[in-house]
C-alpha cells in the first residue's frame, strides 16, 4: 500500500523530491528487514524509476544501490547501461556485476565508463584482456595503474601494439612492475620509431640518417633494456629478439663487450641447444676449446671466436676481483686483438666490419664515459 502511494505521488512531485525519495526507497531495500511481499513491491517501485524522466532520480538510486551485493540485478544492470553520469557509480564499484557483465559493458561504454570499469578495485585477467583489445586509451592508462588489476603477458602486448605510439601509454607500460621484457622492448622501438618520423628530425637530418640513428639507439636501448630484466626473463627476451631477426651476431658482440655475460648465456642457449646448467659453467670456467665447440654449435663465425674468448677470460677476472676493468678497457682490447703488428686492424674473413663494429661500440663508451665524468665535475 505504501509503495501504491509512492508511485502515485512521484507522478507530481518535483524532480529533487524524487530524488531524495528514490535514494530513500534504494537505501531501505538493501538495509530494512522488510516482508517479502513490500520487498517485492519495493523492487518494483524501483524498476519503475529507471524511467524517470531526470537523470537526478536515477543517479540518487545508483549511489544508493552501488556497494550493496544485495540490489537487485535487473536494476543494477540497467543503471551501468545509463548514460556516463548515472552508470558512473556501479561501474566503479557495484559488487552484483559479474566479469560476464563488465565486459559486455566495455565492448559498448563509452571512454569515460571504460576507465571507471578499468579502475574497479579488483580486474580480473579477463576483464584486464577485454580492456586490452577494446579499451580506450584512457581505460588502457587507468588499467596499467590499477595495482587491483591482473594482467596477462598477451595483455599487455596488445595494448603496446594499439597504443604503443601514445605517450601516456608507453609511460604507464613503461612503469608497470610486471611488464614483459619482451613488451618493453616493443615500446622501445615504437619510441624509436616516433623519433624516426617527427616532421622535425626528418626535416634537420633527412630520413636515411634519422633511420640510421634510430637503428643505433634501440640497440643501445636494448642493451640497456637487458639491465633492468631479471635473469630469469632473459630467456623470453632472447626469443622475443630472435623472432625479431634482432638477435644478430653484432648484437652479441655488443652483449660481450657490455659484460652481459648472463644474457650471453641465455642467447648460446637458445642458439646452440645444449643446457642453461652446460652454459653457464662453460661460460663461468670452461675451456677454450669446450667454448668454441659451443660458438660452433650456436653457428657463431669462426673468426668472432677468438674476440669473445678473449673478452671472456677478462670479464671472468673481473668477477673474481683479480682486475678492474669495463667496457671500455673490453672493448679496446678486442679490437686490439683483431690488429696486426703494424697496429691495423683486419677483419677475420667471414666476420667483415668486425673491426669497424669494435671500433665504433669503444668509441661509444669513450663518449658515455666521459660524458659521464663531465656530469660527475657539474654536481659536484
């Protein structure tokens, strides 16, 4: 009866008392122990509102149903269909909403509505994988941040290759604590790619050279990239560089003279066959010969033997605290290796720019070091 009356008077009554009637009505269904009968009367008084005229009213209802796990489902699922305003509420935390409805939701909403559902305190990998594929930036972004999401490799892959070139993005993959390695070197070169094309850089130094620079800093950012992932990643990031046709011979001579022996490792590994427990202890003391028997079988040149097995034995000091020594000094002394008497450098016969590729990775290290150094002299 009591309900009978509300719905006769909500027929004349001005918006804000509607409103505040609506959120009283919400508010006494999920709290009140009513009788079965009122509850469905109740229920029913509410699925009338959804078509109240006024945004207001159904609002007042939706911040009154959105914690509870006890609205009523139909009610709740039409208020996350509103328009952004009214949705806004149970989107972000209606508990009745299944992953099944959430991502239904996603493939429709809108932006707005897609980072309220991206920032839910829980995002299950499904949900997380629906946003990846269909999501606006800003919902990817509100993912990425959420530290209550659970996000797939696959996920973030796809979010890198829809997202990659757009700045917020990559800042907020580049931060995430469980990005793959093998997605944050995809960001790297998609960054490398932007510098690549920008009106400005293709204006001053013309597209051959810009493509060659940017050639040369995602190698060097991959090098770097190499530091900041965990030894036991290594191995997805060398398959994902092999799958790339990036995992070239002048990038291992790079790894070697940089002391990646680690990632060293994990590219024999990968390339010759044999066991990580065999490489790594060929590669912390194993002999000469053990280590070309492994460059032979990971199809490494015959002439960049040598160099690496000279790079090794000093790398190897190093770690045992018998020299000091980095890449600099490395790098020298492999090139050094490759001169004659006369102090010219050739190239072995099936490793051609060899000695222009050591020459160049010193030259590199000469300028980061002292580059270094000047900075070191401002600071202080």
């Amino acid at each position: 009866m009591i309900v009978h009356h509300f719905l006769k008077w909500i027929e004349t009554a001005r918006v804000a008392e509607r409103a505040a009637a609506a959120n009283a009505l919400a508010r006494a269904y999920i709290v009140s122990p009513l009788e079965f009968e009122d509850r469905c009367a109740a229920e029913a008084a509410l699925t009338m509102l959804l078509d109240d005229p006024s945004p207001k009213v159904r609002l007042a209802m939706a911040e009154a149903l959105a914690l509870s796990p006890r609205a009523p489902q139909q009610i709740v699922s039409a208020l996350a269909a509103d328009q952004p305003e009214v949705a806004a509420p149970v989107l972000a935390l209606s508990p009745v909403l299944t992953d099944a409805d959430l991502i239904d939701l996603v493939a429709a909403a809108g932006d707005a509505s897609q980072a309220l559902i991206a920032a839910r305190a829980a995002v299950s990998m499904s949900l997380s994988a629906a946003i990846a594929e269909v999501g606006c930036e800003k919902a990817c972004v509100s993912l990425l941040k959420n530290s209550g999401a659970g996000i797939a490799s696959f996920s973030f892959r796809r979010i890198a290759e829809r997202f990659g070139h757009v700045a917020l993005v990559r800042e907020a993959l580049v931060a995430h604590p469980q990005l793959p390695p093998q997605t944050r070197h995809e960001l790297l070169l998609k960054l490398g790619e932007a510098f690549r094309d920008a009106p400005l850089v293709l204006a001053l130094i013309g597209r051959s050279r810009a493509e060659r620079l940017t050639r040369e800093a995602c190698t060097r950012a991959s090098l770097t990239l190499i530091e900041s992932v965990r030894t036991g990643e290594h191995a997805a990031l060398v398959e994902h560089l092999r799958l790339r046709g990036d995992l070239t011979t002048a990038f291992l001579v790079r790894v070697v003279a940089y002391g990646k022996i680690d990632f060293l490792g994990a590219a024999l590994v990968a390339l010759s066959g044999q066991s990580e427990i065999r490489v790594r202890s060929l590669l912390a003391g194993g002999r000469d010969g053990a280590l070309c028997a492994l460059f032979r079988a990971a199809k490494l040149p015959a002439g960049l033997h040598g160099t690496i097995l000279s790079a090794l034995r000093i790398w190897r000091e190093v770690a045992n605290g018998k020299r000091v020594a980095g890449a600099q000094e490395v790098s020298f002394l492999m090139l050094r290796g490759l001169q004659d008497k006369n102090g010219i450098a050739a190239d072995p016969v099936d490793c051609t720019g060899l000695a222009n590729l050591l020459k160049s990775i010193h030259l590199d290290v000469l300028r980061d070091n002292a580059r270094g150094h000047a900075m070191a002299i401002a600071a202080a």
